[in-house]
C-alpha cells in the first residue's frame, strides 16, 4: 500500500510539474469502461475566451505520451487563437486508441458527455483521427462543439482553410527568404497528405511548384502524385532530399537534432502542430543553419480562423478573408525576429503572450 501510494504521488507531482511549466489551468483524465473510451482533455488557458481545440484519436505509446501531446497541443492552441486575435483560450483533447478499430459512435458520444461537464470551459473539434461525422456525435451531448457538418449549420471540413492559411504563411516566408512571394519553380517537400496536405499540393502545383510527397501509406503516395503530377519518397529519405521548401504536414516533433544534420532547405512552413522536438534548442539550430522557419502555430490557424467564425454564424468568405491575414502576420514575425535577434518561434510567442498579458492587466486578474 505504501508503495503504490508513493507512486501514485510521484505521477501526481509530475503532472503538476508538467501543468506549471507549461502554464495549464485545468486537465481532465476522462473514462468509460461500456465504450472503451480513455481521453485527456486539456485547458491551458481562457483568459481570452473559452478554450477551443480539436479532439486527436491516436494510438500513442503509453499514457505518459498521449499527455506530453495534449499539453503541447493545447498550450500552441493558446498561441494560436491569441496571434490571430481571436476572442478564445487554447485547449485540445487526445483520445487513446486506434481511431480505425477502437472508434465508435458510442465512444464519441461518452466523449461528447465529457466536454459538456465542462460547462463550456472548453469547446471541442476536429483533428488527426476525427470526422465531421464524429463531431455529429459529440453535438448530440453537448453544444460545446465546432465544425459539425454544413447540414447541420456548422462549416464542415476545416481542412481546406487550414492549408490556405500554411499556403499564405510559405508565400510569406517565400518573400522573405527571396524576395518573391512566387512559388513557382520551387521544390517544395510535403510530408503527410492527409486532409490538409493534399489541399496544400493542389494550391502549390496550381502556382507551378515542384511538388514532391511523402507518406506513410504508398497507396496514398501514389495515388496524389498521380493525381497533381508530383513526385514522391518513401521514408526518412526525405531528409536528404533536394528541396526549397520543407513542408511537415503530418505529426509533430520533424524537427529535431537528427533531421536537422541532414535537411538541405531553406525554408520550413508546413501545418504540422509542433514541428521543433524542442522549441528553444532546434528553433536556435534552425536559425543557426540559416532556416527560415514559419511559426506551425501562427500558419495553420487557418482551421481554427474557420471554426470559431462558426460561432458567430458562420460564413466561409469571411473565414478565408482572416486566413489571408495569415500572410501579413507572418511577416511581421519575420520582421521582429530580424530586429530583435531571436527566433521567429520566439518572437511569434512574444507577439501572442503578449495580447494576453495585456487582457490579464486591463481586468486586473491574477495570473
């Protein structure tokens, strides 16, 4: 009995360690023995708003990985709708399992139950491993819910924005690293062409970029290359490919010591969530080869941008004007990174804690 209570208070000071550190209000272990469901959902902060972000089914490792991702993801979602000057707190929600096998109509509902104790603290969405058919499910427990399908009222896939809103961000980069926002003719490598990746391919071979793909899955491989007329690798070998532009549009963490020795690009800008493996020591290195590196949190807000106009009646013109913004802000980050001489990771923090902080002081709260 000693024993397992003194490591059930090491787990314990672990998690409010990690919670510290990263600045969290609140996570909430969620699960139901009838439907097999185990989710974290996390809420890093509401000072801006309630905390917005999309639920992730993943068949993590351990227990232990499945949260390191939901403190990460919820803490960018923070970033995120705080750089885009929208009126919302960051959260996010992980789901442990296989989302092919494991997921039911059942899980999703029990699911949507969870959020809805919540009381609006935290409002959900799509993500890796998730439908609009799953946020059908979730909506029938609890309004606290976005991109639901347009049948429904809601604005369906966040997708296609999300990529237009990575697309604005690289012709950003694009501009400062050359001077032309133009893409074509540039080698641009996409990892991972699910939703959001193919999206990006079609607006990049449409400006006449060299494309090239990677996936997990071959079938996939072939069947866009076929598609848009791109090339593709299989593997890591994409990391000594010759490319322009480096694209992650996959799972995060890309970016790490190892790639790093052998990326040959000069720009990265993808919609990855999380690119550096660890934001002060790879964002230093990226800069220090001479990467320009587009913040994943400031250009993929796209989705995000799309979800929370659903909020306030949703109309996708609307949606894809502010996502344009994206292009703006991204080179104002360039800019501040310049001038100051720091990070472009670190200067898009700056610009985004430091709207919050001014909301802490101008309602005098304790923070």
């Amino acid at each position: 009995m000693t024993i397992a209570t003194n490591v059930l208070e090491k787990d314990k000071n672990l998690l409010f360690g990690h919670m510290t550190n990263m600045g969290h209000e609140q996570v909430v272990f969620c699960h139901d023995q009838e439907t097999g469901l185990k989710a974290i959902i996390a809420v890093h902060s509401t000072v801006l708003g309630p905390a917005l972000g999309g639920t992730r089914m993943w068949n993590y490792a351990n227990d232990a990985e499945a949260l390191n991702d939901v403190l990460r993801l919820s803490r960018g979602m923070t970033y995120k709708a705080s750089i885009s000057g929208l009126n919302l707190g960051g959260g996010k929600a992980v789901i442990i399992g296989d989302a092919k096998t494991e997921k039911t109509d059942d899980l999703m509902r029990k699911f949507g139950s969870f959020v809805d104790s919540l009381s609006g603290r935290y409002i959900t969405a799509e993500d890796v491993g998730m439908t609009t058919h799953d946020m059908e499910m979730v909506k029938m427990e609890t309004n606290h819910v976005t991109g639901i399908p347009e049948s429904m009222g809601g604005s369906g896939n966040p997708s296609p924005v999300t990529a237009y809103g990575v697309y604005m961000g690289m012709k950003a980069a694009a501009k400062t690293r050359w001077g032309s926002d133009a893409l074509e003719g540039k080698k641009v490598l996409v990892q991972g062409i699910g939703h959001v990746g193919e999206v990006l391919v079609d607006h990049l071979t449409k400006e006449g970029a060299l494309v090239t793909v990677n996936d997990i899955s071959l079938e996939r491989m072939e069947e866009v290359a076929k598609k848009y007329n791109a090339d593709f690798l299989e593997g890591d070998a994409i990391y000594d490919a010759d490319m322009d532009i480096y694209a992650p549009c996959a799972l995060g963490a890309t970016v790490n010591s190892d790639t790093l020795k052998r990326l040959k690009c000069s720009v990265i800008a993808g919609a990855a969530n999380n690119q550096l493996a660890d934001e002060e020591i790879h964002g230093k290195m990226v800069m220090d080869k001479g990467i320009l590196y587009a913040p994943d949190f400031l250009i993929n807000a796209g989705g995000l941008i799309n979800v929370y106009s659903e909020l306030e009646g949703y109309n996708r013109e609307e949606a894809l004007a502010k996502t344009e913004h994206i292009y703006n802000v991204t080179l104002e980050i360039f800019n501040l990174s310049k001038t100051e001489g720091i990070t472009p990771n670190q200067a898009a923090k700056h610009m985004a804690e430091k709207r919050i902080a001014d909301k802490v002081a101008g309602l005098g709260l304790i923070k």
